[in-house]
C-alpha cells in the first residue's frame, strides 16, 4: 500500500499549490462556464479562439480552448495585455468578449450563455460539441441525421444506433448490452452521470434503457481507454444526462401502437431545473391481440429517467440523477418450453462540481447501484432436463468518487482522481426452478468486496498535430488483496490537413465475470466476482488507425486495427454439478485465455440533403480453456467473422425525410449435440433416458443475421407546439433471424422419443407508427 500512499500525497501537493505553482505574478487564469441561453445545458466542447490586441480572422489566433464534458473551460498564463475571446459552438450565434488582462478589476471568471441559431443542414453539419479528431476508436456521427432513421420505437434510440457502428456486433436479437470487438457485455463499462449500469439494455438492444430526450451527451471508445476509466476490460459508453431547460416547462408525449413515451422538464426555481423522461413497450399485449398462436416470445419494458439540477454560485453546481428500468420475456402459451426471465436497474447518482481558487475543476460524486437479473429455464418440477437452468445475481454497489482537472499550460490538461467501491452480491443459481430458493436463507452466497483506484493522466500537444494522452491507473481489490498498476497510452498526429493517424495501448482489470451455459441459448448470465479462488481478468490491447476527410469535410473515411489478449476468462465447466445449498459453484468453473482482432472500415457522408454511411468489420475472437473443448481453441457464441452496416437518410422537403437501415451479420455460434444415446440406470425400477451427445463447442452457427427498416418523419410546426408523425417498418422482409435453439423430444404411440431441434425468433415484420408532440 505505499505506492498508493505515495500517490495520495503527490496528488495533494499537486492540487495544493495549483493556485500558485502554474501561475507567474504577471499572469493571470480566466476561466468560467458556456451555457444554452435558453435551456441552461452546458455546451460540451465549445471553441474559445484568444486574439491578442485585436482581431484578425485572416490569421491564426494566439491560442485556443476548448469547453470540457461539463462546459468548463480554462485559458491560462494570459499576460497582462488585451485580449479578445471568441466563443463559437455550432448551430449558436458567435460570441465576443473584450478582456483586459492588465486591470486589477477585472473579472478572471467569466460565464458564457450562447444563443441557438437556425442553420442549413445542407450546409454545415449539426454536431453537439467539437470535434477531436485525435480521439482513438472513436467515431463522429451528425446528431441530426441520427434523428431521421428509422427505429422500433419511432424515437431515437441509442444502442440501435451505436449498433450500426463498425466493431459492434449485432448478430442476435436476444443480445443484451454491447459486443464491442469480440468482448462480451460485461466488459462494457457503461456509466449514466458517472454510474455504473450493468445492463443498459432492453431486449435485443431494441433500445438503451436511456430515453433520448434524457441524453445530453454520449462518448463510445471501443478499446484502448485512457486511465480515467477503468474495471473493464474492452469498451467504455459514458453517458451524461441533461438537466433540463431553464426558460419555461417543456415536455414531450408519443404515442405509438406498440409503445408510448413522455419527457417534461423546466425550472423549478431561478437557481434550479428538472428533466423527467420515461417509456412503456406493451409488445406482449400486442401479440396476445393481433399475433395469437404463434413461439414469438412475449415481452414488455418500462422505464424512467430524471435529474434535478442546482446552480449554488457561479463556481459550484449540485445535481441529482436517477434511473430506474424493468423488462420481462416470457414464452408464448404456444410454446413447447416454459421461461420466464426479467432484470431491473436502480440508479442513483449525486454529484457535486465545484471550481476552486487555483481554477481547478472538482467533481465529487456518491453512486447507489441495484442490479437484479432472474433467468428461469424449463419452469416446473424438480427434474433437470438439458434446457432447464436458474439464475438470479442480484448486485448491489456504493461508489464515492472524487475527481479533479486542471489546465495547467495552453495545451496540457492533467487530470487525476479516486474510486471507492463496496459491492454486495447476492447470488442464486440451480439447475432447475424451485419457488422455495428465493426465501431459503442458506441458498446461494452472500459476497461482499471492496475495490479502490487511483489514476491519473495528462493530455498534450507537444506541437501543431501532435497530442497524447499518457496516464496509468493503480487498482486495488480488497477480496484477494490484489494490486496493479496499469499503464495508459494515446498518440495522434495529423501528418497532412485532412488525415490523422492514431494509435493506443492499454492495460485493463476486471473483477466481475459474466458467467453463461454454452449448451443454452437462452439467457442464462450469472455474474459473479473475483474471489481468493477466482482471478481478475486482465486484457492487454492495441488500436492502430487512419482518418481522411475530404471535399471540405463532406466526406470520411477511416480505417482501423485492434488487437486485444485475455487472461483468466472464466467459463462453466462441462456437465457442471450446480447446487444452490452449498458453496461449491466455484468449483464448477474453470479459467482460460483469449483474444481478439480484427479490422474495421468506415465511409460517411456527413452533409447535404442525402446522408449516411457503410461500416464494415473483419474479426476473430477465440477462446481456449484447458478443461473445455478438449483443450483445443474455440470460438465463442459472439464471435463473428462479417459484419456490415447501412445507414441513410434522404430529405425529401424541409419537414419530410424517409430512411433506412440494413444489417448484416455472421450468424450466432452455438453447440450442437451431433447425436443421443440411451441410458439405462442400475436398479430393477429404473427407465430408460434418452440424453443428447454434445460434441465440441460452438462449431454450428445459426443462419446469417440480416434486416432492413425503412422509416418515413413528418415534421408539423405549431405556435406552441412541435408534432411529428412517424411510419417505421420494422424487419421490412420479415426476416426469421433466431437467437435461441432448444431440443423437444417427440413420442410416438409406441413410446419411441425422436429429438427435434427447434429455434426461436424473436421480431417479425412489425408496422409501427404514432406521433410525437413536444409543446
């Protein structure tokens, strides 16, 4: 523990004499915030170009800012002299502040509000914030052009949208959470105002359990993060909630045919604001009306967003954040095989930012986490059949977070910060369904842990084109007393004006698994975490890239490698002994290795009245345990070998636009028992079983996945109120793509059993269509 006693103290000293140490007499720091003039949100990533004496556009200003993730921004060692600010941000009127540096009254902390504008899609492209073009594995998408394409719900959704994005997998409808470059779901970290969300997802990723009228901001690197994230080993989806207007209470209502939604925001009072959004999907009622009688599972979602927001100084903000979503899938009355799986998240997040006198930025942040998943296969009796399976984690954490930036010189930004977690995890799991489970005191196990780190990193631009973000993260698990330092790396260089190269490394840790049965293709996750027997996981990874924009950024182009290697994956052993009365369940697991890679390629026209983009993935993802598969390497269930993406959109008049997305994908890996045997057990009354032969893992592969959606919005603009209607035509060509498999045994009338493999898909052609008002 002395490294990290080391730390603590240097970090201390650093923030400590920040208000003197990066600051001369004869300089001085102006800082402040950049708002929505009407709403109050921060504006994310707004430039503020510094002219020294006077204004000369047809020359380079002296420097240049940028607002951070909380529109903050820094302009340090200014000398004293005149000055002049120009806040630009897109789709807002430019802003112009004369600042005289050699006036003792002169204000340092200056506050922005910038007024929206109306701007010519066809002319500039409506982005949210700047764009980085050093970011590694990051891709800039129009936010406009996102809106118009077609979606299940008939609003923007935001993992049917990152789904489109190259090194995304979306080769099954049953997929819960992102499959970023061969890593599967939990080892995403997805964060909602610093939260941790261990399923972000409802059903098939249909949607994220985030509205889009709750979204402020979203940020997706697919590998090679820096240190400010960290207990994960593949990807990071950080997502800011938005705090709602300040003018006047706004709010929005849609009603669709196979779900509604509803946003209301405002202030509350002149220093304080609120946003509430929520969703209800009644899919299952629909069926049980208009689609009896057939396997399709039923399913339905409910969930809500909300913060309260409240400026305390011109220095000092506090908000409140909260999430709450449940999802049900159940088997249809028609169904050979009975399931019943459900999972909720709870969400709350409390933040505290704060500026102090050496202008560094300080965000103090408490976390509630409730996560609760049940999977119940083959519902009824105590018999244990191959498709039968239990499992009900319910995880609880409590997160303190402090984290502190400063800009320390024009171009250096240091950041640093600390986590304490404390994780409860409650576990259930058996081989079959037993109501007496949930209330038996010594079913399952209790475990409790605790996990701290520490990081720290410093972005640069050494000269024009050249950045880097180097940084390392110290992480302490407190159940098997584990301590690591992993290191951090980003560089970029923009070697002519309109092309970049990029490359990252990084060293990951994760101390919580994501346990599934190969042999069933439902929903079966057991998360469970690192124990004195059970290891961290650990990832090395790398990414290599190129990005070109040409035709006065009309076009991009990019393309990009990733290598990644995996240590102690945990899997279920073959034929495990599950029993929920002992502590044994450690004993039915067994460690492997694994990697990935691949190349991914990306084509957008960002401009202009038709829009759009090609993504297209090459990948491999293998796994090898010595207590699996006979030793030998294999694919996993995500692994995909294609995958391409279609995305367009076509404004057709300036309140018409019809669109569409196309998806094609390597169909889902999955074990197939080659043939059956019979048993006969010893003893005079013991009947013959008919059991399955399972060969080696995942060598079968369902059919390719592919869909089409087409989408068609009309936009109706009213006094005091905005309507769109909405047609969207879901799986177009009604596409049976399956994502779960299950073998039934047929008997004759002499008794004989024949076994029948049959599959399950979950959306058909569905018609959706509604309208959506915002008044």
């Amino acid at each position: 523990m002395n490294s990290i006693n080391l730390y603590i103290l240097s970090v201390l000293i650093f923030l400590g004499f920040s208000g003197t140490g990066f600051s001369q007499e004869k300089e001085i720091t102006i800082t402040g915030f950049i708002y929505d003039s009407v709403t109050g949100e921060n504006l994310i990533g707004t430039n503020i170009l510094v002219y020294k004496d006077s204004i000369d556009l047809n020359s380079n200003p002296t420097f240049g800012s940028a607002a951070n993730n909380y529109g903050y921004y820094v302009l340090p060692k200014l000398k004293k002299v005149k000055y002049f600010l120009i806040y630009r941000h897109i789709g807002y009127k430019t802003m112009i502040k004369e600042i005289d540096a050699d006036n003792p009254e002169t204000n340092t902390n200056i506050n922005v509000q910038l007024e929206p504008e109306d701007i010519r899609l066809g002319e500039i492209i409506v982005e949210g914030k700047k764009i980085d073009r050093s970011t590694v594995s990051t891709i800039d998408v129009n936010s406009e052009f996102l809106s118009k394409l077609p979606s299940f719900s008939g609003e923007v959704d935001l993992f049917r949208l990152i789904q489109l994005l190259p090194g995304i997998n979306k080769s099954s409808e049953l997929s819960n959470g992102l499959y970023v470059r061969g890593g599967s779901p939990d080892q995403t970290l997805t964060l909602v105002d610093g939260s941790i969300v261990y399923n972000p997802s409802h059903i098939g990723n249909i949607a994220s359990t985030f509205n889009s009228n709750a979204i402020r901001d979203v940020k997706l690197i697919k590998g090679a993060f820096p240190a400010e994230y960290g207990g994960r080993l593949s990807s990071v989806l950080d997502v800011k909630l938005r705090s709602g207007t300040k003018e006047k209470e706004t709010g929005t209502i849609g009603l669709g045919l196979i779900n509604s939604f509803f946003s209301l925001e405002g202030p509350l009072k002149s220093s304080s604001t609120f946003m509430v959004a929520g969703r209800w999907m009644y899919y299952d009622a629909w069926q049980k009306t208009f689609n009896k009688g057939n396997s399709v599972p039923q399913y339905k979602f409910f969930d809500i967003n909300g913060k309260v927001n409240y400026i305390l100084s011109e220095t000092s903000a506090f908000s409140i954040s909260g999430m709450f979503s449940s999802d049900k899938m159940y088997n249809p009355a028609a169904d050979d095989i009975l399931y019943d799986i459900e999972w909720k998240n709870i969400n709350l997040s409390v933040n505290w930012i704060q500026i102090n006198t050496g202008s560094v930025f300080l965000n103090s942040s408490l976390n509630y986490i409730n996560y609760n998943f049940s999977s119940k296969i083959g519902i009824g009796g105590n018999s244990v059949s191959s498709s039968s399976y239990y499992s009900n984690p319910d995880l609880k954490d409590i997160t303190i977070k402090q984290t502190a930036e400063i800009k320390w010189d024009i171009n250096q930004i240091f950041k640093t910060g600390f986590e304490i977690s404390f994780h409860n995890y409650d576990l259930l799991y058996n081989e079959y369904y037993d109501a007496g489970f949930d209330t038996d005191p010594y079913a399952g196990q209790n475990i409790n842990s605790l996990e701290n780190a520490l990081y720290f990193q410093n972005e640069s631009e050494f000269f024009s084109g050249f950045k880097t973000n180097i940084g390392g993260r110290i992480f302490y698990f407190g159940e098997n007393k584990y301590l690591n330092f992993e290191p951090r790396l980003s560089l970029s260089y923009q070697i002519l004006d309109n092309i970049y190269i990029k490359g990252a490394a990084a060293i990951a840790n994760q101390y919580l698994h994501l346990i599934s049965k190969n042999d069933i293709t439902l929903p079966t996750d057991l998360w469970y975490p690192s124990t004195k027997k059970i290891k961290l996981s650990k990832s090395v990874q790398y990414v290599f890239g190129v990005d070109s924009y040409f035709e006065d950024e009309i076009y991009q182009a990019s393309i990009e490698g990733y290598y990644r290697d995996m240590k102690n994956l945990y899997e279920y052993k073959n034929s495990p002994k599950i029993n929920p009365l002992d502590n044994s369940i450690e004993d039915q697991f067994t460690a492997g290795t694994g990697e990935a890679y691949g190349i991914e390629l990306f084509v957008q026209k960002r401009k202009g009245n038709f829009k759009g983009w090609i993504g297209y993935t090459l990948s491999w993802t293998k796994r090898k345990f010595a207590e699996l598969n006979a030793g030998k390497i294999f694919y996993p269930k995500y692994d995909r070998r294609n995958d391409l993406s279609l995305a367009a959109s076509y404004d057709v008049m300036e309140n018409l636009s019809l669109s569409l997305t196309f998806t094609y994908a390597t169909g889902l890996r999955y074990t197939l028992p080659p043939g059956q045997y019979i048993f006969n057990p010893i003893g005079v009354s013991g009947n013959d079983e008919v059991l399955l032969d399972y060969g080696e893992i995942n060598t079968s592969k369902f059919p390719p996945y592919h869909r089409l959606d087409l989408g068609a919005n009309y936009h109706i603009k009213m006094d005091k109120a905005d309507i769109n209607i909405f047609v969207n035509l879901y799986n177009l060509y009604n596409r049976k793509n399956a994502f779960a498999q299950y073998v039934v045994y047929n008997e004759d009338q002499s008794g004989n059993k024949t076994a029948q493999l049959k599959r399950i898909s979950l959306f058909p052609f569905i018609p959706a269509a509604g309208v959506s008002i915002t008044f």
